[in-house]
C-alpha cells in the first residue's frame, strides 16, 4: 500500500476515534459576567477535542517518515477499509461542508464580518440607511473587532472541528457557547473604544428587522451555522441575553480591560512546537509499536 494512502487512512482512524471519545464529554461551562474570560475558555473547549487527534497524526507522520514506500502490509486490505470507512466518510462530510462554506456566495445580510485571510466589513447600504450615525459607528467597531481577531477564520475551523465530531450534541452546544460569547466579547471590545451599549443594541434590533423583511430563502441561507463569516447578530434565542447585556452597564465588568483573548499567532506558537515533538518521537519510536498493530516484518 501506497506510504501517504495508509497514513491518512490511519489518521483518521485513530484520530477519529480520539475525537469521537472526546466529542461526547459534557464539559459545561459556568456563566461569566467577563465576556472576554469566556469567549475565551469557550474557544479552548471548541478546539481542544482536536488536539489528540493533531499529536496522534503527527507522531504516525513521523513513523511512517522511517517507512519504505510502499508499506507492506499483512493486514487483509478489505479489514483496513473496513476500519476507516466509517471515519473516512466523516471526514469526508466536514471537508465538503468546510469546502462549501469557503467557495459558496455570501448571503445577502445587514452587517457582517467576510474573508478568512482579509477580513472586510459589508454593511448593506439598505440598512445603513436606516440607522442614525452613532449606531452605524457601533456596528462598524463590532465588526472592526472580529476583523482584529480574525473571526471569520476561527468561526471556519470551530464549525471544521465541530463537524468532524458529528453527531455528537455536546460538541454542538460547544460551538453554541463559543459562538453567542464572541458576540458579547466583540461587543465589549467594542464599548470599551466608546461605543454606547444603547446605539449597538440598536443596531442589533434594527439588524434582526432586517433580516426579518428578507425573503425565506434569503433567511434559510443565513441560519447555516456552515457561514463562515461573523455577523452581528447571534442566533435569535441569544439576542435577549445579549441585549440585557448591552443595556448593563460596562463599568461592571472593567476588570477585562486591557485583557486579550490569546491570538491564533500566539496559540500557533504553542501547538507548532508540540507537533513537531510528537513528529520526533514518532520517528524514534513508532516503528516499535506500529510493527506489532500492523503485522510488519522488522
Ligand atoms: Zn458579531
């Protein structure tokens, strides 16, 4: 068998039954009156489920690094596709859902955050017209904020993670969670730079009565959770928790300024390492152990 082709298969085999055993762990999440602390303990909980299954295929990238090409293999080929077809087809959904998130039109929407690389801002000139000038400034500063934390991106690679624990509830109260606190955490981000909490809770209200006026196929489009861009509202059963919060007022919860959640640069500079360990100690030590599992000879 082809070196790369047992890799992957391996990968999603032992990496899918990782992330199906951690996809089910309930993990509640106590509410927080700081925004930013819980976005970002939300987002930690949307992505750790994926950590194993990135070490586990690192370190078989790196056995299969010290493999010959092709693989012999002893194992009866129709057992080896056995094992993965449940996990290949998996895979397989979250790509095409991922791959359709990336290259379908945007939706038609009143304010949102698009681009996963170069986050940009469209505001739909209709409802601008609508809105007085300190509510466009609010919308425009919430919107500014998921740019500075590329949003988009992350919204992409939650809903990515998400769909490879299908059908797991857990996992989807998971991206929930994380997606209402980023909302309430743009918010925040956006008052603490002056915007009143009123004129963005404005325009949150006249955002949701304008999607309400857009034809049912326009709003079906914008319900997917599969959108990778960041709109200003959240789902509907959030918007009165979030505008309660926005009526709050910020001095409560001053204790998050100057506190940022963790760049994907800065989490990058974490894992990468991490990976490549797992890559080393696979070279020196998978062939021990992936010898006996496969049935290779020495
Ligand atoms: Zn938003």
């Amino acid at each position: 068998m082809e070196r790369e082709t047992l890799l992957t298969m391996l990968v999603m085999i032992f990496g899918g039954c990782a992330l199906q055993a951690l996809a089910c762990w309930p993990d509640p999440l106590s509410s927080t009156a700081d925004a930013v602390a819980l976005e970002r303990a939300a987002w930690l909980r949307v992505c750790l489920p994926a950590l194993p299954m990135l070490l586990i295929a690192a370190w078989l990238a790196g056995w299969a690094l010290t493999q010959p090409d092709p693989v012999r293999v002893p194992l009866d080929p129709l057992v080896v596709v056995a094992l993965w077809l449940p996990f290949g087809l998996l895979f397989l959904r979250a790509l095409l859902r991922a791959l359709w998130a990336l290259l379908r039109e945007p939706p038609e929407c009143a304010v949102a955050t698009v681009g996963l690389m170069a986050p940009q801002i469209v505001f739909s000139p209709f409802l601008a017209r609508q809105l007085d000038e300190p509510v466009i400034r609010a919308a425009l500063a919430h919107e500014r904020a998921h740019g500075r934390h590329r949003d988009p991106l992350r919204i992409w690679l939650a809903q990515l993670i998400t769909d490879l624990q299908w059908p797991w509830p857990q996992a989807r109260r998971r991206l929930h969670v994380w997606l209402e606190a980023l909302e309430w955490a743009r918010d925040e981000e956006a008052r603490r730079q002056g915007v009143e909490g009123s004129d963005l809770a404005a325009a949150v209200l006249a955002s949701v009565r304008f999607l309400g006026a857009l034809s049912v196929p326009q709003r079906a489009a914008l319900s997917g959770t599969q959108v990778a861009h960041a709109r200003l509202i959240g789902d509907g059963q959030a918007l009165r928790r979030r505008i309660a919060r926005l009526l709050t007022p910020l001095h409560a919860r001053q204790q998050t300024e100057g506190r940022r959640a963790p760049a994907l640069l800065v989490q990058a500079a974490v894992w990468i390492p991490l990976l490549l360990a797992l890559l080393w100690l696979g070279i020196l030590y998978g062939a021990p152990v992936m010898r006996p599992l496969l049935g290779l000879t020495a």
